[in-house]
C-alpha cells in the first residue's frame, strides 16, 4: 500500500543553512499521516473516538 504526499517546504522551515530543523520533519510526518488516514478513507473523528 503505496501513498505519496506533497508538501512544500517554507524558507521558515529550514536554518540558515536551509537544512530543515528537526522538529519541523516530525510535522511533515504527521501531516502526511492525517492524509494518508483520509485517503484511504478513515474518519478522523471516527478513528480518535473513544468508545466504551
């Protein structure tokens, strides 16, 4: 099960160097993540919720 998820990157995201800080890759993951969960058709909501 392949998904590809495009995201720019900012000139905010990066250092002086224009390498990408650290912190900023685990928010690339998880947006791919909550894109990968409604291209594949799971509610976010539905998914999260707690149910006794």
């Amino acid at each position: 099960m392949a998904f590809i998820h495009d995201r720019r990157v900012y000139f905010s995201d990066t250092d002086g160097a224009g390498v990408v800080f650290f912190a900023q890759i685990l928010t690339f993951c998880h947006d791919a993540y909550e894109a990968s969960l409604a291209g594949f058709g799971i509610d976010l909501q539905d998914f999260l919720e707690i149910r006794p």
